[in-house]
C-alpha cells in the first residue's frame, strides 16, 4: 500500500485540509510533516466548520491515526487548546502521536519574532509571530529544546538555561527588552509534561513498520511549495521544507517509500505576507473572489491577497515535487464570471516566457500575459460528477490540466467534505 503526500503548490490555502479530510477514511495513518501553528487547514464536515492548526486533518476521521512529525514545531499551549477546542464542541478525537524529535516553540520564540518583525520595518518578511521562524533557527544552530526534552526535567532545564543565555543577549542589546527568566520557561514547558508523555514515539520507526506492513500513510504538508525555504520566493518564505521531499525527511521515510504526490491547487490564487505576486487584482475582482471564496486565514483572519489563475507558479510546483496527481479547490467560487483570465506566460521586460522565472528579481519584473476563457453562471456545488459541470466550466478545467502538465483527478466544489468531484482515484 502506498505513502501518498499532499502539498499545496501555489502559497498555500489552497485546500490541504479539505483534501486531507476527504481522503482521511480511507488512509491508516495522516501525518503532519511540516510547519507550525502558523498553517492553518479548514475543513467543514457535516455544515461544521474546524479551523486546525497543529493537528492532522486527518483528525476528524475515526479510523486514522495522526503523526505529529518530527519536522514539525510544536507550541504545546495552542497543540492542547485545539484538541480541548474539539472536545468542548463535541467532537471526540484521538490524542495524536508525536515524534520525540519535534521541536517545541517556547514563548522567547514567539517574542523574537514579534519583536524581529517590528524592528524590520517596511523590510519585515510578513511572518504571523507565532515563533516558528525562532524555533526553526535554534533548531539548525543546534540550541533547540525537542519534545523527549520534556521527559528528563534535568536536560530540560540546561538546554533552555543554554538557550537563554543567548536569547536575553540579543533581547537587551539589539532590541532593548528585559531578559527572560529560565525558571519561568522550564516550568511552563513541565507542565506539559506528564500529558504528552504517552504519546512521544520514535515516529520515523512507527511509519516505516506502518509501510512495511502494507498500511496507507499520508503525509499532509502545511504552507506549499512556493513558500519553501529552498524552492519557493524566497526570503518570502516560511523556514521548514513543505515540498514533498520533506515529507522524508520531517517524517524519517526514504524517498522509495512515497508511491504518489498529489497537488493542491485553487481554481485561482491567494497569498498571504509580502512577497511577488505577478497575477494579484487591486480591483472589484478581487475583491469579490476574497469575499465568495472567504479569502481569510485561519490562523491570523488576515485578508488575503487574491489573483487570476497562474498556470507557471503550479506547473513549476508539479515539476520540482513530481506531482502525480491535482486536486483542484474553490472551482465554485469562479461561477458567475463571462470570460476567466488563465496567466499562461509572464512578459519579463518585453520578453515571453512560458515557465517560472529563475530569480527573484526577474518575478518581482514579471507581467502576466492572459489568455482568457469563457465562464459559466451554473451553480455547480451539487455536481458530483465531471459530466454534470457545465461545458465551459469542463474546458476551463481541462485547459488548466494542458497547462500545469498534470492531471487534475478530484475537483472542489464547494467547502463541505462531500462536495467534490473524482476523476481518478487518488488512494
């Protein structure tokens, strides 16, 4: 049986979660692989709708076991108000496993990347202050404090004295603020302690036996391709790898043990944050495909920005991660348009490429060339098969799928768990 990963190949919200959740009841094992609280999933089951955060949205189906990856970082404080969240609306959940690996996002991560933010100016990257950045950097510098930390309060309490010893340097004299007592941090994170303890496993070895054994495990990437550290418009990025390939190494699998990559991709394009966005509307469309899509982030409620179709950020997208598969979000909201731009080529000063600029300041020049495609006013969120969609909304999916190079085998109709359509079986 397959290890299937799920990532977003735009700048992310294009609908990881409600991919995720639809294919959760048919999966043994949704593991999150990447990212932080920062990455919110929506999904809606039953007219509900559950904002996640750090939990695998695979959360929500009964018979998945959910992995907390060692690639993740984990702030216990908002990891536990979720899973109390849910409860408190009635929904039982299984506490998810977490590899003793993963990171934990203290509060002097949170408070330098606030204070890291404002200190930038008009320069800043755009980040949510959640600390994710922080817990990444200690991460690779080698001052990080990992989730088996909380079991040995010794270790605990000389790493975090370690950290700090740093952390309130660079507090007091680059950004003039009051250093931070260990005791206080070592505390708070032992707190926590006991209740997580059950749940730490050595997450890398339980997925290979998973595999091993013929079980389905998906990995759900957070944020999306463009937004990777290596790969994506960078330094407008986020700090962990959410391209398929990271799912190895946030996970602990080797790249023979992933069978299929499935893309998500909105039926148009948002993003959030600073950074070159070549097909983004200051206009009435815009605006009306934040308000139909409920363009929003889960996370911070930031509008977000919204644009056209881009064919060149998915097609690059599907080539890097070795997309197999395209699910494709939100067609609904476009319902109602006479004619659709589809941004098939940039003009990078006055002259045509058809693929994704090699540097930055060649996509922050780039101008998007349309090619534009009759719409439909049909409601489609009742269409359950390809057929039923109407003929020019049939041809604007098929002409996305000549232009990315991969096929779209699963459509989104409208945000509720049942409202999708099924090319090609994705599990």
């Amino acid at each position: 049986m397959p290890g299937i990963v799920i990532i977003g190949t735009q700048w992310g919200d294009e609908g990881k979660g409600k991919a995720t959740d639809a294919l959760g009841d048919r999966v043994d094992y949704c593991v999150r692989y990447s990212g932080g609280n920062n990455a919110g999933h929506t999904v809606v089951v039953n007219g509900q709708k559950f904002g996640l955060r750090l939990l695998p949205s695979g959360i929500l189906n009964d018979n998945c076991t959910c992995v907390i990856g060692n690639g993740v970082v984990v702030d216990l404080s908002v990891f536990y108000d979720e899973l109390d969240e849910l409860t408190e609306r009635g929904v039982v959940v299984a506490h998810p496993l977490i590899s003793a690996n993963a990171h934990l996002i203290t509060p002097y991560h949170s408070t330098l990347d606030k204070v890291t933010e404002r200190f930038a100016g008009k320069k800043k990257i755009g980040t949510t202050g959640r600390g994710i950045g922080p817990a990444y950097s200690d991460k690779v510098n080698r001052i990080g404090i990992r989730v088996q930390d909380l079991l040995d309060a010794e270790t605990l309490a000389a790493k975090v004295e370690a950290a700090l010893e740093q952390k309130n340097q660079v507090f007091a004299k680059i950004y003039n603020r009051r250093p931070i007592e260990a005791r206080i941090i070592i505390d708070e994170l032992l707190a926590y302690a006991e209740r997580v303890r059950p749940y730490v496993v050595d997450a890398a070895r339980l997925l290979n036996d998973a595999l091993d054994e013929g079980k389905t495990v998906l990995f759900e990437g957070a944020q999306a391709h463009h937004l990777d550290v290596d790969h994506g418009t960078y330094p407008y990025v986020t700090s962990s790898n959410p391209i398929a390939a990271g799912a190895c190494t946030g996970a602990g699998v080797g790249p023979c043990r992933i069978d299929r990559v499935i893309g998500i991709a909105k039926a148009y394009t948002t993003r959030v944050g600073e950074g070159p966005f070549p097909t983004e509307l200051f206009d009435a469309d815009g605006d009306t495909l934040r308000a139909n899509g409920g363009e929003y982030g889960v996370v911070t409620g930031r509008a977000r920005r919204t644009g056209w179709f881009d064919a060149l950020v998915v097609e690059q997208a599907n080539k890097v991660n070795g997309a197999t598969d395209v699910f494709l979000t939100k067609l609904d909201v476009l319902t109602g348009w006479e004619q659709i731009p589809v941004c098939v080529a940039y003009d990078i000063d006055g002259a045509r490429t058809d693929h994704w600029p090699m540097t930055m300041g060649e996509l922050e020049r780039a101008q998007p060339v349309y090619e534009y495609l009759p719409g439909w006013s049909e409601d489609i969120t009742r269409a359950r098969s390809f057929a039923e969609l109407p003929v020019t909304c049939q041809a604007y999916v098929k002409r996305l799928e000549e232009l990315i190079g991969v096929r779209i085998s699963g459509i989104g109709v409208g945000p509720g768990r049942e409202e999708s359509i099924v090319i090609n079986e994705l599990v």
